[in-house]
C-alpha cells in the first residue's frame, strides 16, 4: 500500500529534539502501521553547523527561514526552549500555515492566547501536550475524555525538580542547599535553578492547565507563586510529626464564580495520594463532577518522556491530515469562561512562630486568634531554654484575615518572630 508521507521540521537539538527524532525512527514501522503515514524528519534547525546532533548532517540548518519557505514541511516542532525566539518562531510557523507542536511551557504560557489565535486564523494545530508533566497525557485528558465533565479542581506536583528535592529533605534530613546540590549532580536541577525553585516553570504550567481545564487565560505574573528555596529543615520536620509531607503543589479551583490559583508548598496529609509522589516524578490529580478524582502519575520531564508526548502531538496532526479532518483550534473555548480570577482562596495553615518560654504566651496568642475569628486545629510548643518554638494548624480562612491576625501577634511582648506560614491540603 502506498502511504502517505508527512514531512516535519525539528527546531532543536538537544534532550528533547534528539529524543523525539530517536523515538520517530525507532518506532517509524509501528506508527506507520498503527496510523497509516510515514512520518520523516525532513529539515532540524540548530545554531551551528559545527556541533554533533545525533541527526544525519544533511538535515540540518541554521536558517529557519529555508523551514518557513519548505513547502514540503506541513509540521514544525519547536523544542528550543525560551520565549524568544521560540514563539516568534511559532508564530510565523502557524502563520504560514504549519501545524506546530511544541514542549515549550514558557512560550505557550506568555503567549497562548495569541498563538490559539493564529492557529485558529490559519486553520492550522497547534498541539503542546509536553509542556506540562512531561510524558504524563494530562492535556489530553482535559480535552475529550473529559469533556462531560465540569472540572472542579487541578492539584499537582508538576516540577520534578524541586519534588526531588524535597524528597531528599524529607527522607534523608537533608538541608535545602544540600538537596540541590545533590539534584544539580544527577542531572535533575539546571546550573541556574531559579525557575525551577521559585515556582515559575510551575507556575507557566498552571497557567496552561488553567487554559485548558477552566476556559480561562491567567497570566503567569498575576498567579500568586512562591517556591521552596526559603523552607527550612525545621518545618519539613514539624510538618512530619504532625502527619505532613511538604510538597510544592500547583492548585487550581472554581469556587461558586470564582477561580483560585496558586504555586507555593503546602503541607499534604501523608495519607494523601500525592503525599506518595517522590523523586523527580510528577502527578496531577484531576477533579471533575462526574468522573470525580483521577490521579496521572509518571515523568514529568527527561528526554524520551517528554519526547513520547511531543511524538504522540506530531501523530495526531499527522493523522488529521491524512484523514483530511477539520483541523481542532482550542479557540472557541476560550471565548465561555465566565469565572472571576480570585487568587489563592481560602486554606488551612501551618503557622510557625517563637515565643518567650514564659506563662502566659501560648494563652496570649490563641486569644488574640480567638478575637479575630481563628480557629485552632492544633497546637505544639517545644520550649528550649528562654525560647518556645510553637506551631499551630489553623482551620480554614482568608490569606488577608490570617496576616492581619498575624500583624497583632507579632505586637505582643512576649513573642519575637512569626517564622513560617504554609497552607495545608485538608
Ligand atoms: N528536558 C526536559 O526534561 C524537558 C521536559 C519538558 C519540557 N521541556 C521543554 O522542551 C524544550 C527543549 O528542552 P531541552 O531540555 O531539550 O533543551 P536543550 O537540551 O537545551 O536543547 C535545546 C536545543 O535548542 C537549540 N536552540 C536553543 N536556542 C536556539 C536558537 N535561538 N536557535 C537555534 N537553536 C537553538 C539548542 O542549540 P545548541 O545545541 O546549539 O545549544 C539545543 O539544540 C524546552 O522548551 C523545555 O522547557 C524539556
């Protein structure tokens, strides 16, 4: 049988591009057999001529321009990584009339509305299934198999970097510098782990689950982030003893109206299924009205991983070319959203704070929690020497009500600092 044969252009070479070129010719007679097309891999765009790919030399360039001018390339796949140039580069691909694919969480999340919307003007795809958890199909899932479903809450470990850190500070007592340390050498942390560890590759993935599971467009800069790099040994080890593992979790709501959103590490009941996610993997739990809670586990980054969803993105377009189908934009979407962006909502707390190690503090403080409406869960205080470090669980309340509370304390005599403030799952 002849088949047919769709030509795509990789922009990049690295982890993710060599992965996604080896899984297309390792499993070519497979897809081929499963969809009916032959995928190759016609041009790769790279910066120097000079660097060994491992790609057939005679496939690469380093003007994407002679991409853009191929009539023969019906899909580009970008996995350079970085906004710039990679949406521009998007842009003009969609533009053009390419379907694209993409791993690339930091342009999609700056740019979604207007890369849909040129997809949708150019009745092209634009699919990006790897930017979020990796090898992990959550976008996919929050497209048709859930589609009867009114999706109630996104709740997730989708950093495997800083997940790999916090294991090793909760199981082996390590300090936070240390556990970094230990991710940069096997390869899980980058040199410059900033984004990983204030929560912005986080929160770039947030903003895309939101797009998808919500109908709406937050911006990355207006979601209230915070990540790990300010946690002390200290309350990874009061939050055990209490029944907690800390894990830095991506939250999305819809609460009567309203959407709340938020990054930052919260303390999960061990008993929870993310309290189970350990090392460098992710999962993301998914709440809809009918389905109820669905779990997706497994690799949220590396190259094969991440390149089995960029793989999985490049078929489904191939094969909607090939069967001559409507060409699915998610724009229209887009347009339903009804929800008020609210920010982070209503937690439970884990409330760090010392004292002065005399009768009369721990009384002085619930009382002033009292008087402004706050209820205790718990209390624990560990008295040394002139000091008492106490830790309180708070039921649930308002960020704003618990930090005006919090103001008054800090103007008692008898107590010196409020040391750490972390929302609980309940
Ligand atoms: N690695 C993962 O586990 C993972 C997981 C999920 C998503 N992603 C996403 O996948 C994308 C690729 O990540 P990666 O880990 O594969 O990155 P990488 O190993 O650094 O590879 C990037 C490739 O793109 C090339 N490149 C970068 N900027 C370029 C430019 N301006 N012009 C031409 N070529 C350029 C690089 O060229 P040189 O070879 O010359 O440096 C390199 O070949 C990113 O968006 C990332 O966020 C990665």
């Amino acid at each position: 049988m002849n088949m047919k044969k769709i030509k795509i252009g990789l922009l990049g070479c690295g982890t993710v591009g060599s992965a996604t070129y080896e899984i297309l010719q390792m499993n070519a007679d497979k897809i081929a057999q499963k969809t009916g097309v032959i995928i190759e891999v016609a041009q790769v765009f790279v910066r120097s001529m000079e660097k060994n790919y491992p790609v057939p030399k005679r496939l690469l360039t380093t003007n994407f321009q002679n991409m853009l001018d191929n009539p023969e390339l019906e899909i580009i796949v970008e996995l350079m990584g970085g906004i710039e140039p990679a949406s521009t580069y998007m842009l003009q691909a969609l533009k053009a009339k390419k379907h694209v694919v993409t791993a690339n969480k930091a342009a999609v999340a700056a740019h979604y509305a207007d890369l849909i919307q040129m997809s949708a003007e150019n009745q092209v795809m634009l699919r990006f299934e790897a930017s979020v958890a990796g090898g992990i199909p959550v976008l996919d899932a929050l497209q048709a198999p859930l589609n009867s479903n009114e999706i109630e809450e996104v709740l997730g470990i989708v950093n495997g970097t800083t997940n790999y850190i916090l294991t090793q500070m909760i199981e082996s007592g390590k300090s936070y510098e240390t556990a970094l340390k230990l991710a940069q050498e096997k390869g899980f942390a980058e040199a410059d782990p900033r984004a990983d560890v204030e929560g912005i590759d986080s929160a770039n993935k947030l903003s895309i689950l939101l797009a998808l599971a919500f109908d709406e467009i937050v911006p990355v800069e207006t979601i209230p982030t915070s990540g790990i790099s300010q946690l002390k040994s200290v309350d990874i080890k009061q939050a055990g003893d209490l029944g907690y593992k800390i894990k830095l979790l991506v939250r999305g709501k819809k609460m009567e109206g309203s959407l709340q959103a938020s990054v930052q590490p919260m303390l999960v009941p061990k008993d929870h299924m993310l309290a189970a996610v350990s090392n460098e993997f992710n999962a993301l739990l998914i709440r809809g009205n009918a389905v109820g809670d669905l779990l997706f586990y497994g690799r949220g980054a590396g190259g094969l991983p991440t390149a089995s969803a960029a793989a999985g993105d490049i078929i489904e377009i191939a094969n909607a070319i090939d069967k001559n189908a409507a060409f699915d934009t998610y724009v229209n979407k887009l347009s339903q959203s009804q929800l008020i962006f609210s920010g982070e909502g209503e937690n439970a707390y884990y409330v760090r704070l010392t004292g002065q190690n005399r009768p009369g503090t721990l009384g002085h403080i619930t009382s002033l929690f009292g008087k402004n409406d706050i209820s205790i869960e718990s209390v624990t205080q560990v008295a040394k020497d002139e000091c008492a470090s106490i830790v309180f669980i708070i039921h649930e309340i308002a960020r704003e009500k618990l930090d005006r509370a919090i103001r008054k304390i800090l103007n008692l005599d008898d107590v010196l600092s409020v040391d750490c403030i972390l929302s609980v799952i309940t």
